[in-house]
C-alpha cells in the first residue's frame, strides 16, 4: 500500500524549508513593503502637488502667473496646462514667435496631452499670422493627417480654403470642403464648409458671352432741338415827325 504522510512527517520538512529560506522571504516581504509604502506616498505627494497647483493656476492672470506655475509644478496636469495660457497670453500680446516657443515646450514634455490638438492649430494660427502662410498651410494639413478624428481635425481643414483660395489652388480648396460636409458631417463647420463650396463654384463657373444687345454700341442720343425763336410780331416802324407846310 502507498504510504502517506501525516501532519507530524511534513512538520520537520516546513521547518527545514524555513530555516534555508527564511532570509529570502523576509527579503523579499521587505522590498514589498516598500514597494507599497513608497506608491502610497508618491501618491500622496503627487495628490498634493496637483492640488496645490491646481489652486495657483486658477489665481493666474497673468503670464509671469502662468510662468509661476510652470517653474513650481512643471510635471503636473496644471503645469501643462499653464503653457497653454501662457502661449495664449504671449499670442494676445503679438508675441507670437514666443507663443510657438512656449507650445512647442508644451507638445515636448506633455506628448500625451489632451489639447495637443488646440497646440497644433495655436502654433499653425500663430504662423498664419507671421504671415508665414505656407508653412501654416503645412501644419493645418500635418494635424488633421496626424490625428483625423480629434475634435480640431474639421477646424483646421476648414482654416485650409482661405489659404487655398489665396494660393489659387480652387480644386484643392472644394476638395476641403466636401472633405468636411462628407468625414465631419456632424460638425458646426458642416453647413459653412457648404456654404464655400457653392461660392467657388460661382466664382469659377463657365463665363456667358454676352449677349448681341449688350455688346451694340449704344444709340446716339438726339440731338438738342433748334434755339426757340421769338414769335413776337415785330415793332412797327416809328411814325414821322409832321413837318408844318412852308407859308407863300
């Protein structure tokens, strides 16, 4: 018959695994512990330091404000979030070079964002009104190629047909436009991209020749009527001095 173990014949074995192992275990319950401990306070600290920033940035008006909240907090969301506000204030002041320098900090340390998508189209409007309008041309185009169905997507295609339509380049411009009635048909851009495409089809639609009448010369206006002349009956003549007869 197989024989089995009891409670009292593994007992010993326990023991011996114990004893050989119990460094090991310990060790490695250890490391646990601060695993847990050092999340748990990382957590904490990291809790704190997005509140704190948090309340600073919502008392930030200005950009040394903004700035502020940047240099205190850099890897929080509010720190990310102050660039943004940042490059806007710089972007009401002109300063639209720095503007770009602030959000290209921006898309460097914080690729994940959410509003890396408003960074993109700050940075192509900020172009634009450089009047570096090719290369703005290029950025609205690499944001909707590099991310189609984000919410900025239909405004920056729709930002397209002015540019075009200055560069002359019609076809690309309707091409845009039924692009946004047909990809982004639920958006407020919609009927406005509508709107564009019937425009530029009147203004480069076939011209009509003119027709036979407009193209006659025009008639030649009467000429003025003849001076009125004086129907008045002339003066009769004056009656002449009676002479008195010569006397004999």
């Amino acid at each position: 018959m197989p024989t089995t173990l009891s409670t009292t014949d593994t007992a010993p074995e326990r023991d011996v695994f114990w004893e050989r192992y119990k460094k090991e275990v310990m060790a490695v319950l250890i490391l646990a512990l601060l695993a847990v401990a050092g999340y748990g306070g990382y957590r904490l600290y990291s809790d704190r330091q997005a509140n704190a920033a948090a309340t600073l940035l919502a008392s930030a008006k200005t950009a040394p404000d903004f700035q502020k909240v940047i240099s205190d907090y850099p890897a929080t969301p509010s720190g990310g979030s102050a660039y943004l506000l940042l490059a806007d204030a710089q972007r009401n002041e002109k300063k639209f070079s720095e503007a770009n320098t602030t959000l290209q900090t921006f898309l460097d340390k914080f690729p994940k964002h959410e509003l890396v998508g408003t960074a993109r189209l700050a940075i192509a409007g900020n172009l634009e009104a450089l009047g570096k309008k090719d290369e703005a041309l290029v950025a609205y185009q690499r944001l909707v190629a590099g991310d189609p169905h984000g919410f900025t997507a239909p405004v920056a295609l729709y930002t397209q047909i002015h540019l075009l339509k200055e560069k002359k380049q019609i076809e690309e411009a309707r091409r845009v436009c039924e692009t946004i009635m047909t990809q982004y048909r639920e958006s407020r851009l919609a009927p406005d991209a509508a709107y564009q495409l019937r425009l530029l089809k009147v203004d480069n639609g076939p011209k009509s020749s003119p027709s036979p009448a407009a193209t006659a010369p025009p008639a030649a206006a009467p000429s003025a009527p003849p001076a009125a002349q004086s129907v008045a009956p002339a003066a009769p003549p004056a009656p002449k001095t009676s002479q008195p007869p010569k006397k004999p």
